[in-house]
C-alpha cells in the first residue's frame, strides 16, 4: 500500500512541479502565469498522497516508528504544507522548483529503507516534542532554501545581472523579511521542542541524544544571535545568508546526522 500511495504521491508531486515551472517560464516571458487553481488542486491532491504514504510507512498499533528516511519524507511533507499556505498569500511558487525535487528523494527512502525503528508511544509527552521538533526543522529547512534564493537574488542584483529566475521573485527587501519570519517561528517552535525534551524525554544527555540535544542548541544558539544581529545591528545580506546556512548545517547535523549514525553505521 504504500509503495502505491508514493507512486501515486510521486506523479502528483512531478506534474506540480512541471506546472510551477511552466507558470514560471511564462513570468518570464512577461505573461500572466495561468493556471493557479489547477497548481493548488495539484499541491493538495500532493500532499494529501504524500500525507498518506507517510501515516501508513510510520503507523502502528500502540505508537509510530519514525525512522531517518521516515522523518525525511516527513520534514519535506511539513516543507510544502507551509509553502502551500505561504503561496496563497505570496508570489513565492520559486521556493517549490527546489523543494519538490528535495520531497521527491526524500519519498524515495523509505522505500529503499523500509527497515522499521523502536515504536514510539505519543500518550506520555512526547508526541508534542516530535511534533514541534520536526515543525521547527521543516520551517528552517525553508529559510535554509529562501537563504539560497536570496544569495542568487543578492548575486545577481550586485553584478547588474537580474535577469532569469531572479526575474521570477520577490523584491530584494521582501525576500529578507519573510526569511526573518521564517527564523523567528522556527526559532519559537525548536525552544519549545528543546523544553518539551526535558520535560518529557528520560535522560535527555544521554549517550544517544547527547549529541543531538548539544549540536540543537548550538543551532538555537546561531539563529538566536542573528536574530538579535538583526534586530539591534541591521545585519542583513550576506551575514543573514551565511548565518542561516550555518545554523541550518548544525540544525540538520543534529537530527539527521544522529539518526544516519545511529541506522546505518552503529548496530
């Protein structure tokens, strides 16, 4: 069942992606882009397939067993939910030509790695600390990748070059807001993942987790100081980027470095 719901997740996150760029080739071209209901029909008919795929891989009867390919395919399913929703509201159909093929590997792990980890049990707390833990990467992993669009944007403006998918986003000034909003949830959402740890994980600094725990609150510790850069010192541009993407490094080093090692090379 769940090798159909990806095939099915998978042509329906293909021809999303295929509709965006046609959409964006006619931004290009100075015409109005048609076609945005039948791009929202698609994103939703995509992450409903994709949702699905993912409840059936990581359900069980007295919990959930979320593997590294499994909390993959999850952080990019959180990825395009808040994309879809930031879409309705902002020219921003860019950001998807690099998260969609991102989703599309991430389908393809659990698949390739079907291997199941331990059964987590959601009643006792900590179905709040995954759930905010994996919100926050998600919204990071989006600022990571409006970070990167924001440097070829500041790149070509400096060079007197805005032509090609530069031509497609957002003013400059926009594109910095809106990666400051994204550190900031994303930022609120890893504190609460952090407390929510030490309130309901057992022995949060232990040998398994130490690293984990250590390497997200140096990522915290990253995003915080830019904010606060920001905030009382104007740092913007290229500071932003580079702090964002080093923040990020750590951040995703945390949790999908940890699992990885744990999975694949310590048995």
């Amino acid at each position: 069942m769940t090798i159909i719901l990806n095939l099915f997740a998978t042509l329906a996150w293909v021809t999303t992606w295929l509709l965006i760029g046609v959409r964006l080739r006619d931004r290009l071209q100075t015409r109005s882009p048609k076609h945005r209901g039948v791009l929202v029909v698609l994103w939703v008919i995509a992450l409903l397939l994709h949702g699905g795929s993912i409840l059936h891989h990581i359900g069980q009867a007295d919990g959930v067993s979320i593997s590294f390919a499994s909390a993959s395919s999850i952080v990019m399913w959180l990825c395009n939910l808040l994309l879809f929703f930031t879409m309705l509201k902002r020219p921003l159909e860019t950001l998807g030509i690099l998260v969609v093929p991102f989703t599309l590997s991430a389908m393809l792990l659990p698949l390739l790695n079907p291997t199941q980890t331990a059964v987590i049990n959601l009643n006792n707390g900590l179905g709040v600390h995954i759930f905010t833990s994996l919100l926050a990467y998600s919204i990071l992993t989006l600022a990571a990748l409006q970070a990167l669009l924001l440097a070829l944007q500041n790149r070509h403006l400096h060079n007197h070059q805005p032509g090609g998918l530069v031509r497609t986003l957002p003013p400059l000034l926009d594109m910095e807001a809106l990666l400051f909003k994204l550190i900031v949830l994303g930022v609120i959402l890893l504190s609460f993942g952090l407390l929510s740890g030490a309130l309901y994980v057992d022995n949060l600094f232990a040998q398994h987790l130490a690293h984990k725990t250590i390497l997200s609150m140096v990522a915290w510790i990253i995003f915080t100081t830019l904010l606060i850069g920001h905030w009382q010192y104007g740092w913007r541009g290229r500071i932003a980027i580079r702090w964002t993407l080093s923040g990020f490094f750590i951040l995703m080093l945390a949790f999908f470095g940890s699992k990885f090692v744990l999975e694949f090379l310590v048995k």
